[in-house]
C-alpha cells in the first residue's frame, strides 16, 4: 500500500540515519547529517519513508525516524524557490 502525506512539506530535515541499516545505501550515508527539507512522506507497508531535497537539488528518501525536524523553522523546498523566481 502506497500513500502520500504532505503536511510536513517544507519542513527543515537533517537525516540521522542508524549505522549500518540494511534499508540504507550510501548515497543515504553521504547526505546524513546535511540540512534538507521534506517534499512528502510516503507510507509503504505501514512505514513513513520522507522525499527529502538538498541544495544540489538531489532527492534521498529516509526512514521518518531517522530525520531530525525543525518544524519552527521557514518552510520551503527548492520547487518553491524555482517558482518565485520564475513569479
């Protein structure tokens, strides 16, 4: 089952994936600790895996609990940016 969720879109996400998960693969491992923002949250198989985008415009998906979030902090994404600049 596949569904999306989007009212973190936009939220601040840092990842912290745990050492050594099998669900990771480098590329997860080379972003973790980076500043990101949510795109949108998937559920699949009754797990939240969030799109999250970083400045170099690329997309990682992490485990939801393995991102710290700043929910306080100005929301965006770089599709945002794209859009007032093209405003």
């Amino acid at each position: 089952m596949h569904r999306h969720n989007t009212p973190l879109r936009g939220v601040k996400a840092i990842p912290r994936p745990k050492d050594g998960d099998p669900g990771y693969s480098e590329v997860n491992y080379r972003y973790a600790g980076r500043e990101g923002h949510i795109h949108e949250v998937v559920e699949i198989n009754g797990r939240a895996l969030a799109k999250v985008g970083f400045d170099d415009r690329k997309i990682v998906y992490y485990f939801l609990d393995d991102l710290e979030l700043d929910r306080s902090a100005k929301r965006g994404t770089f599709h945002d940016q794209d859009v007032q600049s093209k405003g």
